[in-house]
C-alpha cells in the first residue's frame, strides 16, 4: 500500500478551521484508488450531515493522497492543520 488518504472536514465561516477525520479507509495501493475513494467518503460524510447544518456552517470536505511514508504524512498534516 503506497498511497495514505488524509481527510479534512471544514466550514467555510471565518475563524473556523479544518478538523482531520479518520477515513474508514486510510491506505491503498495506488493514487487511483485513493482518489476515487476520497471522493465517495467526502460524498457519504456530507449526505449524512442534515441540510440545515451543511448550509449554516458552509461545510465541505477537502482530501489529499500523499505517496510518503505514514510518519512523513501525519509529521505534514500537523504542521498545516
């Protein structure tokens, strides 16, 4: 497994920021697999949010997959949170 996902749940109101979540999945075998899985877990999270909270506090997903070793990722995720 080469590739890590790393997710980030964010709203678009100022003075809120990012907060990381945990993917259901965090590793796969390649950028492609990753990528698609990225998509489908933003997708699933925000269809679970009501509407009402969605809307209010401007939420979106954003997520990256990062080829580098485990410790590499997460030493960046804490740096640029």
């Amino acid at each position: 497994m080469n590739f890590i996902l790393a997710v980030f749940l964010c709203s678009s109101i100022q003075g809120n920021s990012c907060k990381q979540i945990q993917p259901d999945i965090k590793e796969f075998k390649d950028h492609y697999d990753c990528a698609i899985h990225g998509y489908q877990f933003a997708q699933e999270t925000i269809s679970g949010f009501d509407r009402k909270f969605v809307n209010d506090y401007k939420v979106y997903m954003k997520f990256m997959c990062n080829k580098k070793q485990k410790d590499q990722v997460w030493n960046y995720l804490k740096t640029h949170q």
